[in-house]
C-alpha cells in the first residue's frame, strides 16, 4: 500500500514539473519573439493541448520497459505510442505551417491596407504641398520669367561682359535686384555703345589714310607740276585730316579711359555679387547643418528610446519568467509537502495496529493480578514487581508514542 502511494505522488509531482516546463517554452518563445498578447493567446491555445497529449503518452511510456521478447503486449503498446508520436508530431508540423502561414497573410494585409494608406496620404500631401506652396511657386515663376526676360534683354552685351558670362553669374541674374541688373544692362550698353564708337573711328581712321593717299598723289602731281591748284587741295585735305585725326584720338583717349573705368567697375560688382553667393550659400550651408544635427540628435533620441523600450520588455519578460519558473516552484513544493503529510499519515495509520497492541499490552501488564500472599517477605517481592511492571508500561507507552 505505501509503494503505491509513494508511486502515484511521484507521478503527480513529475506531472507538475513537466506542465511548468511545457509553460516556460511555450511563454518563453514568446516572449523572445515580442509577440503581442492577442496573438500570444492563439498560439499558447493552439500548442498547448499538443503538449497535453504529450504528456500522456510520456506517462504511458514510462511504466513500459521490455527486458524479454516474450513481452508481446508491451511491445505491441510501445509501437501504437510511436505512432501517436508520429501523427502529434506530423499535426504539429501542419499547425506551426497553418499558423505561419496565418502570419504571412495578415503580413500581406497590414502591406497592402500600409501601400493604400501611401498611396492616398501621398495624393492629399501633395495636394496640401501646392496650396502651401503656392506663394513660392508663384514667386519661382515670377523670378523665373523675369530671368527669361532679362537674359534676353542683355544676351547681345554677354560677350562684352566676361564677369557676367558664366554660368553661375547666369543663374544670379535671375534673382538680382532691379538695381544691380539696371547697372548691368546699362554698363552693356555702354561698353556696346563704344564698340560702336570704335568701329566708327576705325573707319574714320581710314578715309584719313585714304585721305593721305591722295594727298601723297596729289603732292607727287604737284611736283610733277602737273597740278598746283590740286597740290593745295591736297594739303587742306591733309589738314583736315589730320584735324579729325587728332580729335579722334583725343576722344579714343577719353573712351579708353571711360571703358577702363567701366570694366573695373563691372569687375567691382561682379566681386560683390561673388561675395553675395557666397555669403548665402555659407548661410544655406549653416541651415543645413543645423537641420542635419538635429536630425541625427532626433534619431539618435529615437534609438535610445526604443532601446529603453525594448530594456523594459526584456525586464518585463524576464520578470514573467521567473514569476511562472516561482509558481511552478511552489508547486512543486506543495506537492512535496502533500506528500510528505501523505507518507506520515500512511506510517501511521501502518503502525496503528502495533500501537495498539503495545497500548494494550502496557495497560495488560499494569493490571497484572499478584497472587495473595501472607507472608511480609513475599509481599515486599510482589511490590517490587509491581514497580516494575508499572515502569516497564511507562517505558512500553513512551518509546510506542515514537512510532
């Protein structure tokens, strides 16, 4: 009776230690993987019964142990548990699949419900980005068509404009001032204007040397004494050649020094606008970096959160853990104590019968009956005894209260 006791409460307590294990894998794969509590439901739901039945064909297996090939039965009922063993294990296969399989299909629709919300967000943004931008838009046509205007106005005063005639001056006429492209235009047209002048000089320049020619072969006529009158027309065509001569090369003079002026001039506003774009660009790179700095310290910011974050469901996890591996601990330790209480009651209620005996047995030699003597001597023997018999049942009733 006591083996078959201490039997089925080793049973229970293994079975108690098995479900807490079969608990922690489960939770604790879980866990690990920060599955979200409704989908953690499904899958405890779905996996436990298979550990159930597990567990029954393990305490099934457990008591079969073939030492003899005459054990027919016992073989026989070892190979229907394998195949159990097979079908759980297939049907667990075909649940993990049906389960994942489950995952990649609300993967695809929390996909395509995300690419629709895109989609749509994407459309009303850039419907709100024109509204919201529309005054920029207008201002970048505006800038836009005046450089279209203004470069069309001063393209034919380009070449003479060598600080304008470049590509990132080409883009600065565009966005400079009224002032700064009046200045411009009109430093083009002057400097047209002289070219043309030049132009005029140099043709001027040759009627005089046509002028002179004629006058040389006027002069050669002359003293050939072929024509006098034509020799002193020549001389005062020399004259005024060289008249008009002179009084262009005074104005060349003062042009010259006129376009020199210009050009430094031209060079000098050409510097500033330089330093201008530079300047803006150095303040567009200062924005920038401001922007990327707090950009990377929100990022960064955003890492050391999810960082806490996951900290905090680790410690969370963790602490699940260990209050699932506590209750499975007591568990086991009242198991033990049940057992405990169960083997002192069967030890007891075992010796109960020799108890008894020995308790009856003590009471029995108490209430020996001494025979009737007469004599003093034989009295005294018989009182003896009865101390003695009286310790011997004191000793009988104390040592049986120990067992």
């Amino acid at each position: 009776m006591s083996d078959q006791i201490e039997s089925t409460e080793l049973d229970v307590i293994k079975t108690i230690a098995v479900e807490s294990k079969d608990v922690l894998t489960i939770t604790n794969a879980i866990q690990e993987a920060s599955v979200n509590e409704s989908r953690a439901v499904v899958i405890k739901s779905s996996f436990m019964p298979i550990f159930e039945q597990l567990r029954d064909i393990e305490s099934q297996a457990r008591v079969i142990v073939v030492t003899d090939a005459a054990q027919l039965d016992e073989m026989e009922t070892a190979e229907k548990l394998r195949l159990k063993l097979v079908k759980i294990r297939t049907g667990s296969a075909r649940l993990k699949d049906d389960l994942k399989e489950e995952g990649l299909r609300e993967g695809r629709a929390i996909q395509a419900i995300h690419n629709a919300a895109e989609a749509i967000s994407k459309v009303i943004e850039r419907h709100c980005k024109e509204q919201a931008t529309f005054a920029e838009r207008a201002q970048a046509r505006r800038i836009e068509e005046r450089g279209e205007k203004r470069i069309k106005e001063i393209s034919k005063y380009l070449p003479l404009l060598p600080a304008l005639n470049t590509a990132g001056m080409m883009t600065a006429i565009k966005t400079m001032t009224d002032e700064s492209f009046d200045w411009w235009l009109t430093m083009g047209e002057q400097l047209f204007e002289l070219e043309e002048r030049k132009k005029r000089d140099a043709e001027a320049a040759e009627v005089a040397r046509a002028a002179q020619s004629a006058i040389d072969e006027a002069t050669a006529a002359a003293k050939r004494g072929e024509d006098l009158k034509a020799k002193e027309q020549a001389e005062k065509d020399l004259a005024e050649a060289r008249e008009v001569a002179r009084l262009a090369k005074i104005e060349s003079d003062a042009e010259i020094k006129r376009v020199k002026d210009v050009q430094e001039a031209a060079e000098r506003e050409a510097k500033r606008l330089r330093d201008i774009a530079e300047a803006e660009a150095l303040e567009s790179a200062r924005a920038a970096k401001a922007i990327a700095d707090a950009e990377i310290k929100a990022a960064k910011d955003a890492q050391e959160a999810a960082e806490r974050e996951a900290k905090r469901v680790k410690d969370q996890a963790e602490a699940g853990a260990r209050e699932v591996a506590r209750l499975a601990q007591l568990a086991i330790d009242e198991a033990n104590r049940i057992k405990a209480e169960q083997d002192e009651a069967d030890r007891v209620a075992k010796a109960a019968p020799d108890v008894e005996k020995l308790l009856a047995w003590s009471v029995a030699i108490e209430i020996l009956q001494a025979p009737e003597v007469s004599s003093p001597e034989a009295q005294a023997i018989i009182d003896g005894v009865r101390g003695l018999l009286a310790k011997t049942a004191t000793y009988i009733r104390t040592k049986t209260s120990a067992i």
